[in-house]
C-alpha cells in the first residue's frame, strides 16, 4: 500500500464489512423484538408520536414496545458507518432495555420530513 491509497475514495464498504452487516441483519430477523431505539437524521429527537408513527408505518407489530428516541446530527456516509453506529446504539442500550446486542437488527427509512430514521430493533 502506497501513501496516498489511504486518501483514495473508495467506492462502497469493503466485502468484508457488507457480509458482516448482511449477517447481522439476518441472524434475529425472525424472533419478536422486546424493545425499540428510532435514531432520526438531524438535530431534533423524535417525539413519542413521531416514532409511534414512523413505526406504524415500518414496524406495526413494534408500536406497542418501549422506545428509546435519538438523534444523529450528521448522517453516517459509508454503509458500514451506518451499520456500526446501529449497533452502538444497540451495546449503549443493553442495560436499559436488558437486551442482547448480538441479537439486533436494524432498518434505514425516511420519515414524513424525509429525514433518515434507524430502527434497532433489540431482543433479549
């Protein structure tokens, strides 16, 4: 590797690091969620109607759960950016929603003001 390859742009996540986000993702998917975090693009933390919304629309079966609401000011620009922080949220939450954060899966959307919005879903 010469000086300047770690200034090089890369075009997308490493191979590596999408496998990695796509087993993420998948391991859980099937087992019902126990808590949810809504992690909004922005300054402003999503209110509790704002995230009963967003999940009505994505996530209906998780309305009901408790929810932890935050906010992301400056939008992760890789994938593998966005995966690693979900996660976080994941491992920050482990004690307040007693949850196991190997066990978490994570969808990207938009909300009514276009906004990204993560969704951890978390299970124990």
């Amino acid at each position: 590797m010469g000086i300047f390859d770690r200034f090089r742009k890369k075009s997308g996540p490493d191979e590596g690091e999408a496998a990695d986000d796509e087993q993420w993702e998948q391991d859980w998917e099937d087992e019902p969620c126990d808590a949810v975090a809504l992690v909004r693009e922005g300054h402003n933390v999503p209110t509790d109607d704002e995230m009963r919304e967003v999940l009505a629309t994505e996530a209906p079966d998780c309305v009901d759960l408790p929810r932890t609401g935050l906010c992301q000011m400056r939008w992760w620009k890789e994938q593998g950016w966005v995966s690693g922080g979900l996660k976080h949220i994941a491992i920050a939450l482990r004690v307040t929603h007693s949850i196991d954060p190997e066990k978490t899966t994570w969808k990207v959307c938009k909300d009514d003001r276009g906004a990204r919005v993560g969704i951890v879903f978390m299970r124990k």
